[in-house]
C-alpha cells in the first residue's frame, strides 16, 4: 500500500507569512514557475481583488502539487488559512477536513493570540503538526525563544530538527541535526542548496541540540529509547527518521524547523519534513460515522473498497462553472457520472465533474478517491458539512462548527433597483461563508447582517459591491448580545386545544434558570418518574426549549446558557402528540423566562498590543477609556506587550485610532475570549 498523500493546513496568526511559505511550496514542487509575492499583490494563493489590495488572506485555497523524495512521488493537498480572527470559519473547515498542519510562526512576534487560537483548534481536531519558524531574517528574530514559547504558551514539546546559523540580516542557512550538516541557500530564488560542515563558531550548540533531539525522542518513543539507551547500538539516521516520525503521529511532539520564506531560504527541508512525518490519508484511525437511518455508529475503512464517504468542507460559486462543492472523501471513491446522495437532504445527484484545484487553474480528473480533496460540480443544494455518501448506505459525518457572529449591520442598497437582486447576492454569500447571518429585524423592517467582526462585514460588503455591482448603505456596527438568566423558576405549562377532530394536549412542569457549571448551551436534567410522561415525548420537550433559547425575552438575542430541569407532566390517550410537548416547551419558556431576571451578556475581546514604551502611558490610558482591564504588561524584543480584555462594543475602530495614538508605532491582534454581564448603566441603554 502507497502512503503519499498528505493532506496540510498551513496555520497561524496575520501575517506570520504563511501565504509567501505557501508560494514556495508550489514553487519548489514546480507547480508554479515564478515566485509571487504578497506585498506585490501576484501570488497564486491570495488571487482575489480584496486579498491582493489588503495584502491579507481572506478564504482559504486548497491546491494540489507534488514532492519528489527518495524516488517517490508525494501528492501534497496544501489548504492556505486566513491569520485574522475575522475568517475563523475557513481555519475551522479546513482543520475539520486536514490530517495535519504546519503551524508557521513569526520568529520575531512570536507566539501570538491568534497563533494559541489556531493551535488550539487543531489540537481539538487531534491532528498532527510541524512548526516553522519563519522570518529569521527580520530584525529580532530569536529561534530559541520561539522555541521555548511553543512549550510554555502552547504546552507543546517542541523537537528542533534544525537550528538557524545567525538570525536578522546574518540569516544564512540552517543546521541538519539529524545529519550534522550546514545547509546554505545561495541563490536568489533559493533553488541551490549548499551542504557544508558544521560551522566551528555553532558546533557546541548544534551537539547540544542534537542531544536534546535524541533526549526527547528517547523520552516519548519507546522503542527509541532501547536503542539510545544500548550502548552497543549505533543510531543510524533511519531509527531518527521512524523515531520523529511516531512521535509526531501520536502528537507526542512537535518536529520544528525555520527558514525566512521571504528570501527563500529553509522551506525545502521543509517540504522533506511534510513527507517523512506527517500522516498520509490511509495510515490513519479509520472513520467513524453515523448510519443516517438507524443512528447505529458505523466505522469505515479509509480505503478505495469501503462504501463512498466525504464531507462537503466549502462551497463556491464560480462565475463560469457554477456552484463547486469541495469536497474531502473519506472512504470509497466516486467517478464522474455517479450518483451519490445528500444525507442531510436526501437529494441524489449525478456528479457531472470531478476537479482538482491547481494553482490557478482547475484539471479535471475522472476519479476522486479516499483520501483525496476536490471539488464537484452538478450539486444544487450542498451546504459546508454536509455529508455526501453512496446510494446505498446514507452515512453522516461529523459536521463542521460554524463559529456564531458577535457584530452586525444594517444594511440596503443605495438604489431601488437592486433591492431585487440584492436578496440573491445574499443568499450567495451566505452559502459561501456560513459565518454570516442574514435576518430581517422585525421592528424596524432592516436586513440585519452579522459576521465575526468589523473587517469581516467590511470585507463582506466591499465583494457585493465589487462582484456584484450593488453600492450599499450601511449603519453604524452593533454588538450582538446573548442573555442569561439569573434566577430560578418553577413553572406548569398546559397546552389544551380541541379543535373538533384530535385536539392537543401536553402538560409539564419544570424548573429553569442558569447552569450551575460555566458551560454553554441548553442542559436538560429529565426527572419524570413513572412514565408519567412517555420517554418519546421527552426529546421534543428538549427541542422546545432548544429552540426556545434562541430568541431571549429581554431582547430577543439567543440566551447563552440555561438548566430546565422536567419534574413532572401528563399525557392525553388520544390528543397527546410529540409537536404537543415541543410547543408546551416553547410556550413555557416565554411565559416564565422574563420572571427569571434575564441579563444582557456581552462578548469580550482579549486584545494584544505591541509598541514601545514611549507610548505606554498613551496605550493603558486608551484601554481604561474603553472599559478595558489589563492583565499582563509584557516586554519582547525591546517591544511592550498589553495583554488586556476589551468589551468587544469599544474595540470599533481600535486598529486606526491605535494607529493615530502611536503615530503608527503599535500593532494589535484580538481574540474572543469570553462572554460576561453587560453593566447595568449600559444594559438600561440597550433594552427599553
Ligand atoms: N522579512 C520577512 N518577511 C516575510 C517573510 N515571510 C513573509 N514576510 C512578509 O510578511 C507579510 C505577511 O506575509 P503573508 O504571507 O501575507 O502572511 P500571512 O500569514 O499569509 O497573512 P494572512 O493571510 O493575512 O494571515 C508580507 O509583507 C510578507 O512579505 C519572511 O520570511 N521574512
Ligand atoms: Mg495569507
């Protein structure tokens, strides 16, 4: 069996350089045969007007290429991510639908938030990594205190395989641990590489390095450590190689390499490293699913013979093919011509096209197989994560996370003639971006658009009107708010219709308030003894109030959380039904919630600033103003480093008025990090 697919994510925060590492990926693999670059605006990955004009990565793009090494042929799937926290949703698809990822850091800036967010995810998704410290040219550029970041900010066990020979401008090259060999890239598009000795002046560090690499393998592979510990075993570089290799699958830890992408030096090694040690499609744990008719938990072998399986991780809508569904198959395979089914809506369509996305062009191909990411055409109604199976077992995947918008717009064309087509480019875009939330607002009669921040709707509204041709007028950014109750209740609900014929009956009694855990959602503690209500009635009653929670009595946005605990009902012979009790739930909870002292819940930002100390007394004072807290002051590189959290309603407008403080000095990067009380001199401005 071949193991030669890979299928990487490449992960980090804004601007790490994770697009122009990218770029010389498909360069060296000779996908592409000239060196773009992101502040020029002529890269493969970034293709889009707004991506190009904002130098920023806004959707992710999966590409396919190949590596030789050591006589074979490696297909690499490489999915580019957005950094900004803004575009979550296409780092959360990507992640669900990869088996590894390099996670690129800035060798200066370091381990950032939105490097923890993103690391974070990918560990919930228990995939495998490799680092790269990128950008050891840069002035402060520090190996070794990346290093140490990775172990103490993303508790990770870092293994360099490499250390840098000199960093900022001296940046020449790196060292081979595990060959004992200087590399030096002499060209300018990097194509050469220079094998050397090891340099005297780093030789004491590199054998310290080299034995820290053997140290930790030795600490987490056991049979590595049989043979490190075998005085009569000689380590050949094979037992190094198989050593990483497990280490890094079982994610143990984490193979780091470095390289300044920008002067095209290191990423080669990197290339070789993608190949040796991270996962191929087939050597990992088979895949469970569920069967989508008897619920029963069905695992599935990741080969070509098992029943076709994939997940629709992206949908596009392209100006000339139409509505392309990207797709990551599982199991089985699927040939142009087939018919295959939607199990979340049961459709069964005929695949007119299979493709593979290539740089900038798409190559048709006659069959996907497991393992394999493309794209389809001829589906009418997929959505991202939805499950794609054979006719004959309808199989559901996990689906994808949607992240939930935290800020909304009003929004509506300047001119009465798009109102029509305007509905349509909306509903286009929300298929593609699932993050966006279009609403009516019921009082006022507006479309209400909400997205994951500020430079989302911006960047939203900006490709209506570049793509669309369609100007918008657009109201100041609102924060959406959740609720949650403070109080407990009990409360009888009794849902008694005859309408001539069956009539309706349901009847609960059940205590609701806030969850006692700090969890989010609904949990529902069922304590009906004695069948007093029939256990199928049961999930309908937890649905009721499921959705229920989305629309608050205070001010209509969704509550955050809340404890229903069902003590007691009764049922009618005849007029009891299912959608009886999920109303008596719904109606329930609108009876009862208000008395629950409801309370406006408000996201709130931990926001990172970098600047110099000059402008410390400037920055802290800003933050103060804006109802912020500071909970760490930092230094790094010779740079200060306010960690604090902001309530996301005065982070508006934070990156130009920073910028105009610090007279450009400062940089800053946020993260959600959490949802808390809106103070009550706020909250009576809000609610009315
Ligand atoms: N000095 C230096 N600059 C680099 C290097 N790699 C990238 N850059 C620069 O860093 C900036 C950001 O690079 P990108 O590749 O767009 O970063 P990104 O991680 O894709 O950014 P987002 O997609 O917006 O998250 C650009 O100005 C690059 O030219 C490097 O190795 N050295
Ligand atoms: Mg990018």
């Amino acid at each position: 069996m071949k193991y030669n697919t890979r299928n990487i994510g490449i992960i980090a925060h804004v601007d790490a350089g994770k697009t122009t590492l990218t770029e010389r990926l498909l360069y060296y693999t000779g996908m592409i045969h000239k060196i773009g670059n992101v502040d020029e605006g002529n890269t493969t990955m970034d293709k889009d007007i707004q991506e190009k004009n904002r130098g920023i990565t806004i959707s992710s793009a999966a590409i396919s290429t190949q590596w030789k090494k050591d006589q074979n042929v490696f297909n690499i799937n490489i999915i580019d991510t957005p950094g900004h926290i803004d575009f979550a949703v296409e780092v959360e698809r990507s992640l669900r639908v990869l088996d590894s990822v390099v996670a690129v850091f800035c060798a200066s800036s370091g381990v950032q938030p939105q490097t923890e967010n993103v690391w974070f995810q990918a560990e919930k998704h228990g995939i495998s990594k490799i680092c790269f410290i990128n950008k050891m040219d840069r002035i402060g550029a520090d190996f070794f205190a990346v290093l140490n970041e990775i172990k103490t900010k993303l508790n990770a066990v870092p293994l360099a395989l490499q250390i840098p020979i000199d960093a900022e401008d001296q940046f020449e090259g790196v060292i081979d641990l595990i060959k004992q060999k200087a590399l030096y890239w002499i060209d300018e598009n990097g194509e050469t590489i220079i094998e050397k000795e090891i340099p005297e002046n780093h030789k004491a560090e590199a054998d310290e390095f080299r034995l820290k690499l053997m140290e930790t393998l030795a600490e987490f592979d056991e049979n590595f450590f049989e043979n490190f510990m075998d005085s009569e075993t000689i380590i050949s570089e094979e037992m190094i190689f198989e050593a990483i290799k497990r280490a890094c699958q079982s994610r143990a830890v984490v193979p780091v390499l470095c390289g300044s992408a920008f002067k095209n030096k290191g990423v080669q090694p990197l290339l070789d490293a993608i190949a040796s040690y991270l996962p191929a499609p087939n050597q990992l744990p088979s895949i469970k699913g569920k069967d989508a008719k008897t619920e029963e938990t069905i695992e599935l072998e990741r080969n070509e013979e098992e029943t076709f399986s994939g997940l629709v991780f992206k949908v596009v809508i392209d100006k000339h093919m139409g509505k392309l569904a990207m797709l990551r198959i599982y199991s089985g395979s699927i040939k142009s011509g087939d018919t295959v089914q939607n199990v979340r809506t049961d459709e069964h369509f005929r695949i007119s096209r299979i493709l593979q996305m290539q740089s900038d062009k798409t190559t048709t191909i006659e069959e996907g197989k497991a393992g394999d990411i493309v794209a389809l055409t001829g589906i009418k109604d997929a959505k991202t994560g939805d499950s794609l199976s054979g006719l004959e077992k309808p199989i559901l995947l996990e689906s994808i996370t949607i992240p939930t918008p935290v800020i909304r717009v009003s929004i509506e064309p300047k001119t009465n003639a798009d109102e029509k087509s305007f509905g349509l480019v909306l509903s286009k875009i929300q298929e593609e971006d699932p993050s966006l939330v279009v609403e009516r607002d019921k009082q006022t009669g507006e479309t209400l658009l909400s997205g994951l921040g500020e430079l989302h709707l911006e960047v939203t509204l900006e490709k209506i009107r570049l793509n669309h041709g369609i100007e918008i007028n657009q109201g100041k950014p609102k924060v959406s708010y959740k609720e949650i109750l403070t109080e407990t209740k009990k409360h009888r609900e009794k849902l008694v219709k005859q309408t001539g014929g069956s009539g309706q009956f349901a009847d609960i009694t059940f205590e609701i308030g806030p969850r006692d855990d700090n969890e989010t959602g609904l949990e529902f503690i069922n304590q009906i003894k004695g069948g007093v209500i029939p256990s199928e009635y049961i999930p309908s009653i937890e649905k009721g109030f499921r959705e229920a929670m989305e629309h608050g009595t205070l001010s209509g946005n969704p509550l955050e959380s809340m404890k229903i605990t069902l003590l007691d009902g009764s049922t009618h012979s005849e007029d009891s039904k299912a959608l009886d009790f999920e109303l008596a739930a719904r109606d329930g909870f609108k009876g009862v919630a208000k008395s629950c002292k409801p309370k406006l819940l408000e996201p709130i930002m931990q926001v990172e600033i970098q600047s110099i100390e000059e402008y410390t007394g400037v920055v802290t004072a800003d933050i103060n103003k804006r109802r912020g807290m500071i909970t760490s002051i930092d230094e790094k590189s010779g740079r200060k480093i306010f960690t604090a959290e902001v309530p996301l309603a005065s982070t508006f407008g934070y990156i130009s008025d920073l910028r105009t403080l610090t007279s450009g000095r400062a940089s800053i990067s946020m993260k959600l990090s959490h949802y808390a009380l809106v103070p009550d001199f706020i909250a009576n401005t809000l609610v009315t």
